[in-house]
C-alpha cells in the first residue's frame, strides 16, 4: 500500500510539472504570435493582432523547435546524470588520477554514501567555473552524479565541502534530485531560443587555431544577440513559474541539511561563498536551465527573480546572530583603532552578546629575536616518534597523570621558554618541576606541553578562560610575543573548546594580518637581521601587489594579537592557505637547515590553519637529513 501511494505521489509530482510546463509553453507562444501580430498590424492594418496570416507558420515553428528540444533532451538524458555532466563539458573525478582536492572530495562522498546506505553518486566537476556552486542529477541511484565547480574545490576546505555534498545528498535521498533533472527537461524548450543565441554569439568571440579572430564575429554577435532577445521571452516567463513554484524550497534545504548532517557544515559553506569574490555564479550557456538544481544561485545577483534566496538572507535563517557577531566582530577591531576611539563617545559601549576570549591588555610587540636554547640543541629537530619515546624524569611523568600537575608542567614550560633559566623566585610553580625540566633535552619540551594539553580534560569555562588568561600573560610578559608560544596557547584554546569558529575572509581584507604572520615567521628562523630583511620582501613581493610593497616596506612596531592574525588568515579560501604556506617553505626553508623551534612552528601553523601536517614534518626531516649530509 505505501508502495502505491508513493508512486501515485510520484505522478501526481509529474502532472503537475508537466501542466505548468504545457502552460508555460502556451503562454509563450501567444505573447510571441501577439509580438509578431502587432509588427504585421502596423504594415497591414487590415490583419488582427492575435490571429493573422503568419500565425499557422510561427506556431509550426515554435511547437517543432519546442517539442524537438524537449525530445532531444529525453535523448540526452537516457543515461542520467553522466549525459547532464557530458552537456556541460564536465570532467569525471577518478581516485587514481586527482589531485589533492579531489581526492578529499571523493573521500567525503564515498563518507556520505556509507552513511546513508546510499549508491555512491559519480563525482564530476565543471573545469572552467571559478564559483563556488554544486549540482545533482539522475533518475536511479546507478546513473546519479553530483557536479561540482572547479571554485568549489580549490576554494573549500573539508568542512565547508561535507556541507556542499551534505546538500547534495539530501536532494538524492529527498528526490529533489530527479524531480529537478525532470523540470530540466521539460523546460528545456523554452529556453531553447536563448541557448542557441548565447551558443552563436560564442562563436563569434572565441578565436580559432591560429589564435585569429573570426571572420565573421560580428555577424555572429549580432545574430546570436537577435536570437537571445527572442529567446529571452522564454527565458523571463520560465524564471517565473520556476520563481513562484520553487522559491520557497532553499531554506526548507537549507535547514533539512543541518539536521541531516548534525552540524553547521552548510553554514560554513555560505560563509565561504558570501565571502567570495565570484560567488556562487556559473558562466555557461546552461546556466539557466540548470538554476533549479544548483546549491546556490547560478546566475547573476542582479537577475531578476532568481530561485535562490541571497546568501546573506541563507546565514540569517539558519544563525540569526551570525552575521551580526561578524559585524560585531569587524566593529570590535575597527574600535581597537586609535583613530576611531578618538571620533566615538565615551557612552558607547560594544554589545553585551558579543563576548569572546581576548589577550590579555596591553597588547604586547612582536619579538624581534627569536627565543630557543643552545644552538647545538636547535641544529637539528628530533623525530616525532623519538621525541615521543625520550625519557621523562619520575617527577615530570607523576605531574602529568593528573590535569592540575599537567597546567603546571604547561605553565612552567612557557616560563622556562620566556624567562630561559632564570625564572623568577615568586613565580609560583614547582622549583622541582623547573630543575627536571631544565635537565632533559630543550627540544622535548614543547613534545611535554602537548602532551600535558590532552591531559587536561573537561574544565568549566570560566576555569578554562582564567587558565588561558594566565598563559597569555606569561608568553607577553616581557611586553613583547612570539609566534611558537602564540600557537602553543591557540592549541590550548582548541583543547578547551574556546578556539573561536573562523570567519570566512577574502585575500584584501586580510593582507595587513598576513604581512604580520610573515613578520613573526621571520623572527623565529636564526637568520641575521640583513637575511631577514632579504627573505621579507622575497616573500612579500610574492603575496603583496607593487603598490602595496610600498605600503608594508618598514616592519610595523604597533601592538600585535597573534591569536586574532591567525584566527582572521585561517578564514581565507583553501587556495589562499595554502599559497602562503607555499611561499613560507620556499622563502624560508627550502635551502637551509631548519631547527627545531621553526619546526613545530611549521607544524602548528599548518595545524592551526586547518591542515594534516604529518606529510610536511616527514618532508622536513628528510630534506634536514640530506642538508646535514
């Protein structure tokens, strides 16, 4: 009996699309016979507007190409979605042959599938499209595939990206999927007039082999132009119907996702595309037929009547607070500023809601020289594994079985590194605990503070934000931080849950924080300051425009929060990321020995950024182990 009204709903779905297509088709063709009818009105006056002699023949017309293009399309899709995906020009992703990216896309969906106890869907993605935008298609779960946009996978990191295929998988398991390849189909007449234009028109902008333009390029535009303006009827009638049958569905999505996925991947993910700079538009002939089954609006954000709600509007529905803490956050900065603290009156105050973990005041300096043990001790990093099996003193171990003795050997490790050997009488930690310290290898000591962290445990919050206020202070001191002890603290943040969700950034907002993250690069390597200089512009020249060199030309000596540079650049696109860490390796540790202290910064940093960093420590230890022969 289900079974039976499962299909009897299944065409009922079916009729109804099909009758508003037919009355869509329809409508077309009188508003085009009535077009037509008033041009043959005004030369003879004698015709009638709706039914004249040209009539019979533009109706022909119209039905043949309407119903050609509907029965070429039930061609094309007989194979399901790979036909869509083969339309598009779009490339299969294979395990075998991916890159990076790809291989972590093909992960999560296989992921998804074994979830859902679901076919895994085929993977293709769109070479050319630089937005962030995903589709499905398919009628049986042997012929389903979800398409990405190239934009989506260079620009997404894993979060972001299980909340795109999250999205993807709820239309499979809803049939959204097949109902959306259906309307495909059956509105792929009316848009067929506006396809073919856009097509010519192509032609008469791409060059040919020999890299000359088309002879006939103008003729082609014009022709191609004429041919779209007819089309665009169709086009506008559809956007209609599509706008008033579907436009209500993407928060219904929207919010089916985050329950099915049990988290805010999706949310991530319009953070992502509300940030970036092409958004979520594809430029391709097929945009619009396929604006029904895109994760985000295809189009263009000035389209009239576009399915998808803005993104801004998305975020607002699932987190109505988020976008205002983002404000609230870029306020926040924007009152750290001396110039603005200046023009604000003394009764304005930051909102109440808005109240995350912040160093402590005053801010300190960036440390100008870095701080390490002996040299013959930073020459070379130990191995991970060795460092892991090196011996403890009794005291150190018995210290960390318990989460009060494991803040202590925390607390007492970032006062050895501030202070080197001459730690304050009234500093209140274990002198036992400072000497065991003090007599093991310098190198294991970061090793022991990791391990202390896991030790930690569960800690209320506000025990949790005093332990934190209380590291901070000890790194800055002096006045003065640097980048090893601020990620060693960022790493206690994410240990306790207090590591602030990044916010999706792009690379302009972001270029003062990134300059300073090279700045506190710069400091922990053991260079001489006229090296520092050199391999500063090297990799500023690489990140940085010629204008903006000039700008950023002298090392700033303004207060610095390390934890809010790191937090800030950890929002840039995957791509971003990963080009700065690239230019850091490159400029800094592609041609010398790398110690230590620089080594676990590498690690953290790549940590902290939101990738694995076993590959690049092994790589090190590697290319280090060839230098030192």
């Amino acid at each position: 009996m289900k079974d039976v009204s499962h299909y009897f709903i299944k065409n009922k779905n079916i009729l109804w699309s099909a009758s508003v297509c037919l009355l869509v088709v329809v409508f077309s063709i009188v508003i085009l016979n009535t077009v037509l009818g008033l041009l043959v009105h005004y030369i003879d006056p004698t015709q009638s507007i709706f039914w004249h002699s040209l009539s019979p023949y533009l109706m022909v017309v119209l039905v043949t190409v309407i119903g050609g293009s509907m029965l070429y399309e039930f061609y094309v899709f007989r194979s399901g979605g790979h036909t869509l995906a083969k339309q598009l020009k779009a490339r299969q992703l294979t395990l075998m042959e991916s890159t990076p990216e790809e291989s972590a896309a093909l992960r999560i969906t296989e992921k998804l599938a074994q979830t859902f106890a679901i076919d895994t869907p085929t993977l293709y993605v769109l070479p050319d499209e630089i937005g962030v935008n995903a589709l499905t298609a398919g009628f049986h779960p042997k012929d389903t595939v979800i398409i990405l946009t190239w934009g989506a996978l260079q620009n997404l990191d894993e979060l972001e990206l299980y909340g795109l295929l999250g999205h993807e998988f709820n239309q499979i398991l809803s049939g959204e999927a097949t109902e959306n390849t259906r309307l495909k189909i059956l509105y792929s007449g009316v848009i067929t007039f506006s396809q073919w234009g856009s097509k010519i028109a192509r032609w008469g902008f791409r060059n040919n082999e020999h890299g000359r333009r088309h002879k006939l390029e103008t003729s082609l535009v014009a022709i191609g132009g004429v041919i779209w303006l007819i089309g665009s009827l169709g086009v506008l009638i559809t956007r209609l119907i599509k706008y008033l049958t579907l436009g209500g569905r993407t928060f219904y999505n929207d919010h089916k996702t985050k329950r099915l996925l049990l988290n805010n991947a999706n949310v991530q993910t319009l953070l992502r595309i509300y940030v970036h700079h092409a958004g979520s538009q594809i430029h391709s002939e097929y945009s619009e037929a396929i604006s029904h089954m895109c994760f985000a609006n295809s189009l263009s954000p000035q389209s009239w009547l576009n399915i998808h709600p803005s993104i801004q509007n998305r975020i607002y529905e699932l987190n109505p607070s988020l976008l205002e803490d983002l404000q609230l956050e870029n306020l926040q900065k924007l009152r750290s500023q001396p110039l603005f603290s200046l023009m604000r009156s003394l009764e304005e105050s930051v909102a109440e809601e808005y109240n995350p973990w912040v160093s402590p005041q005053p801010l300190p300096l960036l440390r100008l020289s870095p701080i390490s043990f002996a040299i013959k001790d930073a020459i070379k990093p130990l191995n991970a594994e060795v460092r892991q099996q090196m011996s403890r003193p009794d005291l150190i171990q018995r210290a960390m079985q318990t989460s009060t003795g494991s803040r202590e050997v925390m607390v007492t490790i970032l006062m050895i590194r501030q202070y080197r050997e001459f730690i304050p009488s009234d500093a209140q930690v274990s002198r036992a605990i400072v000497d065991s310290l003090l007599n093991i290898d310098g190198r294991v000591h970061i090793q022991i503070f990791h391990e202390a962290c896991s030790n930690l445990g569960n800690m209320p919050a506000t025990s949790a934000r005093q332990f934190i206020t209380k590291l901070a202070k000890i790194i800055q001191e002096d006045g003065e931080i640097g980048l090893l002890d601020a990620l060693l603290i960022e790493k206690v943040k994410a240990e306790l849950n207090l590591l602030p969700i990044h916010r999706p950034t792009s690379m302009e907002e972001a270029k003062p924080q990134i300059v300073r993250l090279i700045d506190a690069l710069l400091h922990v390597q053991q260079l001489n300051s006229a090296n520092q200089l050199e391999v500063r512009y090297q990799i500023l020249e690489r990140v940085l425009t010629v204008e903006e060199l000039e700008l950023y030309e002298e090392i700033s000596d303004e207060p610095i929060d390390l934890g809010e540079i790191l937090n800030d650049i950890a929002g840039l696109l995957l791509r971003d990321r990963l080009s700065i860490l690239g230019v850091a390796e490159i400029c800094l540790w592609n041609d010398r020995v790398i110690t230590q202290d620089e080594l676990d910064v590498l690690e953290l940093l790549y940590w902290r950024l939101g990738f694995e960093s076993d590959e690049i420590v092994e790589q090190m230890h590697k290319q280090n182990s060839v230098m030192i022969i």
